[in-house]
C-alpha cells in the first residue's frame, strides 16, 4: 500500500501541468488633467451623478485621484496574480518534497524492516535444516531393528512352547 502511495507521489511529481493566461498588457495611459487653481484637491473621490444635476449624462463622476487608483490596481492585478500563483506553486513543491521524504523514510525503514525479518527467517531455516540432518543421521535403523524384533519374537515363542513341553 505504501508503495502504492509512493508510485502516485512521484507519478504527481512528473506530470506537473504549467499555467498560462493569455491575458492582453494594459497599457492605459493617465491623460493630464489640470485642475482649476480655485478647485481643492479632495483625493479619491467617486460621486454618483444624478438626471438633475448638471452633466451630460447620468453615472459616475471620478476624481482624477480615484482614476489613477483604479488605473494602478488594474495594472497590478497581473503582477498580484503571478505572485500568489508562485507562492501556491512553492508552497506546495514544499508540501510535495515533504511528503516525498517523508514516503522515503518510511520506505527505509519497512525495507529494513522486512530484510531483518529475511535474515532471521533464513537463519531459522538453516538451523532448523541442521538439525533435520542430524535426526536424520541419528535416526535408528529399521531394518535392522524390525529384523531384531521379528527373530525376538520367534525366538520367545519357541522359547515359550519349549517351556510349556517341559513343564508337561
């Protein structure tokens, strides 16, 4: 199972897609604006126009303050993109590596784990094939065994009917 896990780490690892945004460059330019000298800068400044009031049309009326705030955030909104994008890739290369060694130690360790527990098995069997040799060397003879009784046994029955004849 681990290894399983370990072989879809790595196979994420290899199969890294890349992100593209095929996004056009603003290039939006500040016209100058000069303000009446009697006019008071009052910064940011968005003011809803309404039909009654003097312009050519209802909306939005933006202070040259605002325009330019407005104007920054959208030109920086890429360059905003493309470091949380790099801080997402970084974070989880890290999050990957981490995971990765971590997939690693554990592998070393069932390795060794699993080879020690080799090793004992095959000193085991060589101990328990040792002594199989010498019960084997050890071991009576059957034959000759199985004969002894045969001949003991023909042997006490004749003994035995002699033994009864003579005591008749």
């Amino acid at each position: 199972m681990k290894f399983l896990s370990s072989l879809i780490i790595v196979a994420f690892l290899l199969n890294t897609t890349n992100v593209h945004a095929d996004q056009p460059q603003l290039a939006i330019k500040l016209p100058t604006i000069s303000s009446p000298s009697s006019e008071s800068d009052l910064g940011a400044v968005i003011s809803p126009l309404i039909k009654t009031q003097k312009a050519p049309f209802s909306g939005l009326l933006l202070s040259p303050r605002a325009i330019a705030e407005i104007i920054a955030e959208i030109s920086s909104y890429e360059e905003a993109v493309t470091i949380e994008k790099d801080r997402l890739i970084k974070e989880h290369s890290a999050n990957l590596d981490r995971e990765l060694t971590n997939q690693k130690i554990e592998h070393e360790t069932e390795k060794t784990i699993i080879s020690s527990r080799l090793a004992s098995s095959e000193k085991q069997v060589l101990d328990l094939g040792s002594q199989l040799q010498k019960e084997i060397e050890n071991r009576p003879n059957v034959t000759l065994w199985a004969s002894l009784g045969f001949f003991g046994g023909i042997g006490i029955t004749l003994l035995t009917m002699f033994a009864i004849q003579a005591s008749n």
